[in-house]
C-alpha cells in the first residue's frame, strides 16, 4: 500500500466519532493520552524487558504510534490544515 500523509489525514476523518463542538480539545487530549500510552511502553520495556525491545513490544509500540498517528491527523483537520502542510512547516 502506498499512502501518502494527507491519505492517511482523509481515512482518519472518515473514522472520527466525538463531538464536534469539542474537536479541538478532543483531538488534543486524545493525542496526549495516546502519547502517554506509548511512553508507557516504553516504560515497561525498561522494567520488564532489561530495555530489550522485543516482537511483542515493538509491535505493541507501533500500534500505540499509528494512534498517535490518527490523532496528530485529526488535530490538523481540526486546525483545519493537512499533515503534508504541518510537516512542511516543521521541516522549513
């Protein structure tokens, strides 16, 4: 599959289900906690996994990325921008 970041931003709207009076904050909150949840992770590799990165952690980190993921791009549908923009800012 080849999927560009504003694919990736157009499938992610399609799934979207929160209030959208509160997209902002919800998206923003959302992104937090994903980030958290992977930073956990990471976390447990380093007290269970002597900070070995196994299969199954690895795997469990990239699930948590690819939330992360869909919610940095629906916080840039909400700050109406697309992530080919967002990304573009940040390398210029």
């Amino acid at each position: 599959m080849n999927m560009t970041l504003n694919d990736f931003q157009s499938s992610a709207k399609q799934t979207a289900l929160y209030p959208s009076q509160y997209g902002l904050i919800y998206t923003t909150l959302g992104l937090s906690g994903e980030s958290g949840e992977l930073a956990e992770k990471a976390k447990k590799m380093l007290r269970d996994d002597d900070g070995i990165l196994t299969d199954n952690r690895r795997n469990a980190m990239k699930k948590e990325l690819g939330d992360v993921l869909w919610y940095v791009a629906s916080l840039a549908t909400e700050l109406d921008s697309t992530l080919q923009e967002i990304a573009e800012i940040n390398i210029n």
